[in-house]
C-alpha cells in the first residue's frame, strides 16, 4: 500500500525526498519536458562545440607542421634580409654549401636530409600569368617529413615537370600536360624562363594558406630557373633520438664560420605558430563566448521555472513540509532532471560526432584559407563530455538555488496571497 501524504512528511530521510521529487517531475510532465530539452540541448551545443574546436586546432597544427618539415633547419643568413621582397630582391642561397654538406655527412645523429630551393616566379600560360611560390627539393636518407601530396601524381625527380594547386590551375586555365613558363629572377636578377609541362593538379602546400600561390619543380629545375649551381636555400634535417635543440645547438658550432642560420623547428617556424597561436585564441574565443551564451539561457531558464513555482511551494510547506526539506526537493528535482537530460544529449551528441569524425565533413576552400584544410574532422573525447554534464548539472542547481531556497523560506499563507495578489 502506497504511503500517505503525512507518512512521507514525517520521514525525514533523504529517499522521501528523492520520492517526492520524481513524483512532482511525472505530473508535471510538461515542465519537466521543457527544462530537460534545455539541459539535452545544452549539453549537445556543448559537445557539438568542443568536436568542432578540436577539430579545427588540429587542421592547424597539422598544417603548420607540415610547414614545419624536419627538425632542424640550416639557412642562408641573407635569406631573411631578402624573404619578402619578391622581385626586387634576389635569391639568397647558402653560398658554402658544399663545405655543410660535408660536415652533415660526418654525422651519425642525421638521419635524413632535404635540400630545398624555395623563392617567388612568375607562372604563365599565354598571357595569363600569376605569381607563385616556387619549391624544389631533394632528399636524402629517411625521417625528413617532405610536403604531403594529398592527390594526383607525384611529381618525382625528373625535370620538366610542375605541380599546381587547384587555385593556381584554375586561374591560369591550365590542365595536366599543358605547357607553362616559370620566369624568375637567378642571383645576378636577371631574368630567366622555364618551359615546364603539368605534371599534376594536387594540394601540395605545406601551409594551406599558401595554397593558392605554392608550385613545386623538381629540384635541378629549381637550380636552372634561379641559377644556382647546385647551391639550396636551405637544409631540412631529421634528428635521431629527439635531441633537437642539442643537435642545433652543435651544428650552429660547427657552421659557425660559414654564412647560415641554424635553427630548431619550433624557432625557425616561431611566425608559423605565432600565426597558429592567433588562430587558437580565435577559436577558442568564438566558442567560449558560444558555450557562455548557452550556460546563461539554461541558468536563467532553471530560475524561471522554480520561482514560478509558488504555489506548489506553498502546498508543500502547508503540508507541514519544512524550508530545508522543500528546499531539499527542489534541488533534487533539478539535479537528476539536470544529470538524464545531459547524459542523454551529450551521449547522443558524442555518438554522432564520433561517427563524423570517421569520415570527416568537406567545408570547401574558404574556410581552409583560414584554418588550413578542407576537411573538418571533429573529435571530441569522453571526459570533456562527463565534464559537460557534471558542469550542466551544477549550473543548473545553482541556478535553482536562490529562488528554491527563497520560495521554501516564504510562509504557505504568504505564497498563496502572492498568487491571488492579495
């Protein structure tokens, strides 16, 4: 037989109070209902969110590390002085190069070695031209990360060929076998042509951001369009065992008299991450400020509807029910309506962002300007979503907190004479 009403009051313990809550969250259905979409829905914008940043922080890190190839970088010291400059100023390629290779070659912690030839040309197919980042590269040994080839057909080491970006193609009108000429500027400035035939259409750039101008030639190409006589621009190294900086720090000795530059990968990509760092507090801003603007409407919908809660209040406390006890209900009833409604928005929202994710979302070009890729994989992980529920859940006993423990603290014949207004 079921409890009586004065039996349950009687029964201070903390299950009574757990009965009274369920059952006031059954008969008003309706109320029940509405708060516990908000909870789902917040704690699925939540997830959605978080599978969206994270994506988007890793699109980035992995186009600045595919900038940042291998582990250390030796340069020409002028090649700073003239980065930038386009065609008015000259290449700077590192003019003692064949006494560095020969101290890289006497060392046992390289494992790989790309030479790499990297500087500005113009590309045209009739009279249409466009500028362009030209890069040519050799490598040498393993663990040297080169650019990735996402499509179409690798380049490979015989001359005569290029590679184009999609932008790069589409502005020029040019298709696979057709033939341009790459004009660039050799170490004296002057001028020289290159006929090249497309090779292949392909997303090559190490840094999506250069996307639209990045071409790549085979590395004796590069020599001939800028005169170089075997000379690169820079070295790209693989370091065994991890000791990056203590491996830069003994090269830039022993280069020390020569005119180069020796840096670890995070110092020579230091304006690469500068860019990538930019790109998180961006990111992380939009969708703080997004979580911020949900939290509000959740913490001010749980207020709504426990101070218009008057009257059932009053009921209660005419029952003989006390402050602490009806307070207890109250807090309850928004807890465990709180913790299902997240569990099961935030769990559904889990399983579909994982399912995304497998495949990854296609979002064009634009957004791949910005953040570095054209495929958005979200990722989100099972402790930030337990994190978002027991959030949820606290947020929302917070926001009944107040008006629950000022109703309970009202006396019954009050609450009533508030409803009628009298």
């Amino acid at each position: 037989m079921a409890p009586t009403s004065a039996e349950v009051l009687r029964d201070r313990g903390c299950v009574r109070l757990f009965k009274i809550a369920f059952r006031n969250l059954t008969r008003q259905w309706r109320r029940t209902l509405l708060v516990g979409f908000m909870f789902a829905f917040a704690a699925s914008s939540l997830v959605v969110n978080a599978g969206v940043a994270n994506g988007i922080n890793r699109m980035i890190d992995g186009s600045v590390q595919r900038y940042l190839t291998g582990n250390v970088l030796i340069k020409s010291g002028r090649n700073e002085a003239e980065l930038g400059k386009l065609h008015t100023g000259k290449i700077a390629p590192i003019a003692d190069w064949r006494e560095v290779e020969r101290i890289l070659e006497g060392r046992r912690d390289i494992n790989g070695v790309l030479k790499r030839v990297s500087y500005s040309a113009i590309i045209s197919k009739g009279k249409t031209q466009a500028f362009a980042t030209v890069y040519g590269m050799e490598e040498k040994g393993a663990g040297v990360i080169p650019y990735a080839l996402k499509a179409g057909e690798p380049l490979g080491s015989a001359p005569g060929g290029i590679l184009l970006s999609p932008k790069q193609a589409e502005k020029l009108g040019a298709r696979i076998g057709d033939e341009l000429t790459l004009t660039g500027l050799d170490l004296h400035g002057t001028p020289r042509a290159l006929p090249l035939k497309v090779k292949g259409i392909v997303s090559t750039a190490e840094f999506d951001i250069f996307r639209q101008t990045e071409v790549h030639v085979s590395y004796q190409d590069a020599q001939e369009l800028f005169g170089l006589g075997g000379a690169p621009t820079e070295y790209l190294l693989a370091v065994s065992g991890g000791a990056t900086a203590a491996a830069a720090a003994e090269l830039a000795g022993a280069l020390g008299g020569y005119e180069v530059k020796v840096q670890p990968w995070d110092v020579a990509g230091q304006e690469f991450l500068k860019s990538k760092a930019q790109l998180d507090v961006s990111v992380a801003g939009i969708f703080a400020l997004f979580g911020v603007v949900i939290a509000a409407i959740l913490f001010n919908m749980v207020q709504m509807q426990v101070h218009e809660r008057i009257r059932e209040i009053g009921t209660m406390g005419s029952l003989g029910m006390t402050w602490p006890q009806i307070l207890g209900v109250l807090l309850l009833e928004t807890f465990g309506l709180g913790l299902c409604a997240s569990l099961v928005g935030a769990g559904g929202t889990y399983v579909a962002v994982r399912a995304l994710g497998a495949n990854g979302i296609a979002w064009g070009e634009g957004p791949a300007a910005i953040f570095g890729g054209t495929v958005l994989v979200p990722n989100v992980g099972v402790g930030t979503v337990l994190l978002f529920i027991g959030a949820l859940t606290l947020l929302g006993v917070a926001g009944a907190l107040y008006p629950a423990f000022r109703g309970a603290r009202v006396a019954p014949a009050d609450s009533l004479r508030m409803i009628k207004g009298v």
